[in-house]
C-alpha cells in the first residue's frame, strides 16, 4: 500500500462502463427514472477538472440532491507506475436531468487516502470487491441510518487497459499532448434499483487475494440554493 503522490494534468470520469449489459441498462434505468437522459455512446465520457479530485473527509454541495457513486480511480504515481484507489463521483442530480457533463463539473470527487500499484494486483484485478454504504439526507431534523448503497466485484466493470483505450479514443484529440491522463471507472447498480440522496459515504475497495482493504469516508455539507 503506498501514500506517495498521484501525477495527473486531465481527468476523464467514464460512464456506464460495466461488462455485463444488463447491468448498465438497470444503470441507465435508475438515473433515467430522476430525469436523466439516456446516453448517446456507451461508454460514455465526461472531463472532471483535475482541482476537482482530494483525499477529503467533507465535501460542499447546493441543495440536497446530491449522491456519491463508488467507483476506483486510476492514475500514476510520480514514476509512472499505473496505481488505483477507492474512489466516489459525486454528482448533482438536479443538474444531470439538464448536463451530465456539466454536472460532473459541479461536485468533488472523493478519492481514497492511499493507492495499490496495479502491477501487484493485475492477475486477480477482477476479484477486488467494491462496497458503498450510505447515510441519506435527514428528514425533518432527523439523522438517518447508514444503510448499503452498492456493491460489487470489478469483474463488473471494464479492466483498466480497455478503459485507458477508450478514453484515449474519444478523447484524444481534446487531451493536450503528453498530458498525464487519470480516470473514474464507472460505477456499480445500486441496491434495489433507487437513487439515494446522501448526507455521507462509506467507500471500500477490498482486496480478498491479499487480504486487504482501501477505507474512506465523507460527509457532505449542504448549502442552501439561494437562487
């Protein structure tokens, strides 16, 4: 396990990226059922400002419709080894029903305090387990429970060579030459098929080969829309 420095100067958070296509239809499902459109390519790709992206315990957000995707984060070390992390997209919902992409703009993102070479891991890489539990918004002053939110095997999602392929494909001429690219790996269903507003996550990525685990949690400060 390592804490030294990520090296990257673009980001690419990658939408609907799961092997199995059912599972990203019921993806496409749940966020179309809060107003989002359905997507135009599969997978899709959304830019996320690199000064979006931090190791924090507390993010800011107006209004309370806002929810974390657990995903891993993929980016290299300041050697060039291809490192990975427990990480969550953070997106405003509202704001996806108008631009999924602009939303992707508007919220942090979450990433994990320390990172797994991928090397170390590349032979059972479709064993790594991801789990997010979640506390929703409070209800009339009320503090709610923490409850599962998703969970899953990265055999779900596409590996880490294909995902770097594809970002580079669609995007590529938008990626300044030499940039040092990290990316969002797309996420996994959520429990029961329902969007859930939060107030804090819980994020793990669990190495059962090895027999270890990336841990982080955050809260989420919600301002009031004052429009």
């Amino acid at each position: 396990m390592e804490c030294a420095n990520l090296s990257f100067d673009a980001c690419v958070a990658v939408g609907y990226a799961g092997r199995d296509q059912a599972a990203v239809r019921a993806h496409i499902e749940e966020l179309r059922a809060i107003g989002v459109p359905v997507p135009s390519m599969i997978p899709s790709m959304y830019w996320v400002a690199p000064d979006l992206v931090s190791c924090t315990k507390e993010i800011s957000a107006v209004g309370d419709r806002t929810s974390g995707e657990i995903e891993v984060f993929l980016a290299r070390d300041e050697v060039g080894n291809m490192c990975v992390t427990v990480a969550s997209d953070h997106t405003d919902r509202q704001l996806e029903t108008v631009s999924v992409a602009k939303a992707k703009q508007i919220c942090s993102k979450v990433i994990g305090p320390c990172f797994w070479n991928v090397s170390e891991i590349r032979d059972h890489w479709d064993a790594l387990e991801l789990t997010c539990s979640v506390r929703p918004v409070a209800q009339q002053g009320k503090k709610q429970a923490w409850i599962p939110y998703q969970q899953g095997a990265l055999v779900r999602l596409l590996p880490p060579e294909k995902l770097f392929e594809l970002a580079q494909e669609r995007t590529g001429s938008d990626v300044p030459t030499g940039a040092r690219l990290a990316l969002f790996s797309g996420t996994l269903p959520v429990i029961g098929g329902e969007i859930v507003y939060g107030e804090a996550f819980s994020l793990e990525l669990r190495d059962p080969v090895l027999g270890r685990c990336i841990r982080h949690e955050y809260s989420v400060r919600i301002l009031p829309d004052r429009n």
